[in-house]
C-alpha cells in the first residue's frame, strides 16, 4: 500500500469540493527527529498555521501549548484547507496523553511506511530521469545514422547480391548406389 501516494497533491479535478488535502502532525517539544525525507516545521499562533507552506513532506509538529488550535483544526479542516493526518511512530517524538486525546479521531500514517514510500517515490524518480536521459542518447545515436532527408545511412560494402550471377546448378545425385 503506497500511503505517501496520498498524502501528495492531486489535481483540483480529481478531487470534490469538500474533500481537504492531507497533512502529517506530530506533537514536539524539544528535539525534532531530522530524517533528511521529511521536512518539520513549527509555527506561531493561528496565522502561522494557516501559512505554513505544504507539501507532501512536510511535517507541520503541534507544541503542548498549541493543542487547542489543534482540536479547532480536527473539528473544522475545511477552514484550513487540509486534514491533518497523524504521523504515528515518529523516533524521538514523545506522544503525550494530551496530544493524544486531542487527535483520536484522526487517521493515523506509520511513520516507516511514510518514510519507504518517499524513499520508492524518490527511486521512481530517479529511474524516470535515467530513463529520460537513455531516450536522449538514443536521439543522439539516431542522428549519427540518420540523413537529414530522413533517409537511415547504409553500409553495403559487405552485401551479398541477391537473385543475379548466382550460379544455379543441381547437384548430381546418384541413386542407384553404384560408386
């Protein structure tokens, strides 16, 4: 199951008016784990969240004291333009009975599972680029054989003729046995 294929941003199309993009939370109070995948940032007051710039990697974490803004966010996502989606098992991150009581309705995503699939998302990507690439330097070779009429370059100095100055002879087949 690729859980980070839906936490990344759809096409406004493919989505309904009601529905919210997710976004991943986790509670912090003093060190933020630094994976190098996933991007945490914290914020100041309600103006802060709304302007808390999102994406797919992005971790917004909720201090002990922000946990009433964080109920308001579970009860009215629709004011926010996003869901938040708790990004549960996190190394370092201290879940507290507070911020747990505050996000039991939420949906829940294993940290693990987030971080393989950014990982699976990132190695795709790099195949698309390689693949790319090859494309280009098949475009490359192609221009090397490829005359600028369209016409692809032949070498026939090796060719064998076919159907003319060939020599047509049966071979001679004794049937009777005698040598």
């Amino acid at each position: 199951m690729n859980i980070f294929e839906h936490l990344t941003e759809r096409a406004a199309s493919e989505r309904s008016n009601l529905e919210t993009e997710p976004c991943l939370i986790v509670p912090g109070e003093d060190a933020l784990p630094q994976d190098g995948v996933l991007d945490y940032v914290t914020f100041d007051g309600l103006k802060g969240l709304i302007d808390v710039v999102r994406s797919a990697k992005t971790v917004i974490v909720f201090r002990g004291d922000q946990l009433e803004l964080l109920e308001i966010l579970t009860k009215y996502p629709k004011h926010f333009g996003f869901h938040a989606v708790v990004l549960a098992g996190a190394p370092g991150v201290n879940y507290t009975p507070e911020f747990e009581a505050a996000t039991y309705s939420l949906h829940r995503a294993a940290y693990h599972a987030v971080i393989n699939d950014a990982a699976e998302l990132e190695r795709r990507s790099v195949e698309l680029t390689a693949e790319k690439k090859a494309s280009s330097q098949y475009e490359k070779e192609a221009s090397t054989y490829v005359r600028k009429t369209g016409n692809v370059k032949e070498f026939t100095a090796f060719d064998v003729p076919t159907g003319t100055g060939l020599p047509t002879q049966e071979p001679d087949y004794d049937d009777t046995g005698a040598s």
